[in-house]
C-alpha cells in the first residue's frame, strides 16, 4: 500500500473494515448446520439468532440518524468500529444460545452505525461520476470475505469451535484500527453546512418531502427481501437437500467470493461507463437464475451445485453496486450521514424480517430435508423486480 494513492489507501481500509463487519455477519449462516445441532435449536430459533443482530443493527442505525451528521467522520468511525470489534469478542466467548444471542445484538448495535458511516465516507469523498467504481472496491470486503474470511472461519468451527472464528476476528480488529487511524483523513466538509438549531426529527421532515430519497428507502427494502431471505438458510439446503458435506460448505464461498474479486470491480467501472441503472437491470435479471435454480435444487453433482451458487454470489453481488451509487447519489452531503443511518437502519431491519420470514416459511420434515425453499425463492425473485421498477423512477440529488 506504501504507492497507492490516498484515495486507494482510503478506499481499501473502507473495504477492510467492512471485511471484519461482513464477515462477522455472514459466518452466522453457514456455521447454521453446526449451530443447530450443537445448541440443539430449530430453524425458526436459527434464523431469530440471525435476525437478532441485522434487528438490533436497523434499531441502532435508526438512532444513527439523530447525530452522526455532528462528528466528524473519522473520530466517529473510530469509536464505533472499536465497540463492534468489542461485540465480537463477546460472541467468541458466549458459552450458550442465550447469550449468543445477546453478543449478536451487542454486535450488531455497532454493526449497524458502521455500514451507514463507510456509505456516508464513501459518498462524500468519491465524485459522483466515479463513486460506482469506489463501491466495487469496497464490496470487494464481501468477495475476500467469501474467499478468505468464511472458509477460514469455517475450518477453524470444524477443527477447534464455533468460538474461534468471531476469537479471530476480534484479533483482525487491531490492525484495521491501526489503518484507519493512518489512512483514513479527517472529514468536517460536512459539519460546516449543519443548522444551527439542533431539530432531532429533521431527518425524518428531509425524506417526508422528498419522494426520491422515499423511493430510495423503499429500494433498500426490495433489495434486501429479494436476497436476505435466501442465504440464511442457503448452506441448511445445500447439506440437508443437496448433498453437501459441512466440510465441502467452504467450497461455496471460496468459488463464489473468488470470481467475484474479479467480476465486483469491473461491474463498478461498467456502471460508471454506461449507467448505473442498465447495469443493475442485467443485475436484477440475471440473479433471477440462480434465485431460482438454488431453491429448487435436487442433489446434483457437487461441481453442478458450485457453478449455480457461484454465478449467484456474481449476479446478486453485482446488482448492489449500482443500486448502492443509486441510493447515495439521492441526497446531499450535508445530510447524508443521516440519510445513510435511515438507510441502513431499513437495510438491517428488512434483512431480519426477510430471514425471519424465511424461518417461518421454511421447516425441516421428517427425513431431516428443508421444505418450502422454493417459495423464498419466488418471493426473493418477485421483490427483486420490484425494486428494479423503483429503481428507474429514482433521480440523483444536485449535488449527490
């Protein structure tokens, strides 16, 4: 990193705070099999686990909206990032179900202010005309995740506990700190354009009169039913339905985060170049596909298995470039830490009612199979449309 650019030395300690906040979160699903069989919980307690941090993350992102707007970005990333690295640490010393859960909402209080800070920093640092490209490289933090993060989690649950994966990234935590305090300047542009009179529901009085940032919200919502609801119970199918053996679930990960290392950053350069609503139609489009195929998958050979969730991980992955540059180009500077808490806070709050939902839908039957995926499926393809049309009726701020 010594020659990179300060851009790039900002952008890619963004990724790397969202590498721990990813995959902090994404471990959850596929340690599903070996959670419930330890802790010896249903499905519906498996998925109310999950939901309990994306719950507590949209509460504390909400709250995020009265005041992240008054500090000065880097000091706040600061301390929210070190109380998330706290979070984790408490989820790898949780000894039962009961107090996992509480470590998760502890996590996920601070994981939900960090998302809205990395969008706002992003946002307010990257013109708009190259902001998609920035994405790619911070959703990067989801493809090494997937690669690195997951399957070493993963390998450390199998081999030691499930204890050890969040041990390791609390450890991970303190070089992160360290960049972020090295490479990540401060930022006060934005504090310099606040009111003088402090109005607590002003956030809510901004959207309330502009329907392009209502459209925005409501594009989050889609976005994240159409998607959240398949993957908490994405690796539960794949060992139950499919075949797959808790050993072979890395192999989702390392494949579809792999590819997608390569295929993230060319989609945020393609958006730059010819519109970041046409590419996030052949986005929505092309996830259809393996929405579908994954959810109604009988065992197949495992290589026939690993190219659908790969192409999965590269279509769904892809469609969040351009709708996150959507999203953030709807409102001004200014206000946009606090619109970036709202949107996060719908983002959270919609993925926990969208595994919480899936929890219900979903049961395990008699012979130990998952039945009713397939109507998550239909469901997750149906609001992935939805937010498509919303999509193409949202217009950037004049200075978004």
């Amino acid at each position: 990193m010594l020659f990179m650019s300060r851009e790039r030395k900002l952008l890619f300690t963004l990724a790397a705070i969202q590498f721990n906040h990813v995959v902090d979160f994404m471990i959850m699903m596929p340690l599903g099999p070996q959670l419930m069989r330890i802790l010896q919980i249903s499905p519906a307690e498996f998925s109310l686990l999950v939901s309990s941090y994306t719950f507590s993350a949209g509460l504390f992102g909400f709250s995020g909206a009265f005041f992240l707007d008054r500090f000065e970005r880097k000091k706040a990333l600061q301390v929210i990032f070190s109380g998330f690295v706290l979070g984790t640490l408490a989820c790898a010393f949780a000894p039962g179900y009961g107090s996992l859960m509480l470590a998760r909402i502890l996590t996920g209080a601070f994981g939900g202010l960090l998302g809205s800070l990395v969008l706002s920093i992003v946002g307010d640092s990257i013109p708009l005309e190259r902001r998609s490209s920035a994405m790619g490289i911070v959703m990067l933090a989801f493809s090494v995740a997937s690669v690195v993060g997951v399957p070493a989690g993963l390998f450390l649950a199998v081999h030691y506990s499930w204890h050890m994966p969040f041990l390791l990234l609390a450890a991970l935590g303190i070089p992160v700190q360290v960049a972020l305090w090295k490479w990540v300047p401060e930022m006060k542009g934005h504090l310099h354009h606040q009111p003088a009179e402090r109005n607590m529901l002003r956030p809510f009085q901004m959207v309330a009169a502009a329907p392009n940032q209502q459209k925005a919200l409501l594009l989050q919502v889609c976005l994240m039913l159409g998607h959240f609801s398949l993957i908490p119970f994405l690796s539960p199918y794949m060992v139950a339905n499919v075949g797959f053996t808790e050993k072979e679930l890395p192999l989702i990960y390392l494949l579809g985060g792999a590819v997608s290392i390569v295929t993230l950053p060319l989609i945020g350069r393609l958006a730059d170049r010819y519109g970041r609503y046409k590419v996030m139609v052949y986005g929505i489009c092309l996830s259809a596909i393996p929405q579908l195929l994954i959810t109604h998958m009988p065992p197949v050979p495992l290589w026939m298995a690993l190219s659908v969730t790969t192409f999965f991980f590269i279509t769904t992955g892809g469609r969040n470039i351009p709708a996150s540059t959507i999203i953030t180009s709807t409102v001004n500077p200014q206000q946009r830490g606090s619109f970036m808490s709202l949107n996060v806070a719908v983002q959270q709050v919609s993925s926990g009612l969208a595994a919480y939902g899936a929890g219900i839908i979903v049961y395990t039957d008699a012979q130990g199979h998952l039945q009713h995926y397939n109507l998550v499926g239909y469901l997750a393809v149906f609001f992935s449309l939805l937010g498509l049309w919303l999509a193409g009726r949202i217009r950037p701020a004049e200075n978004g």
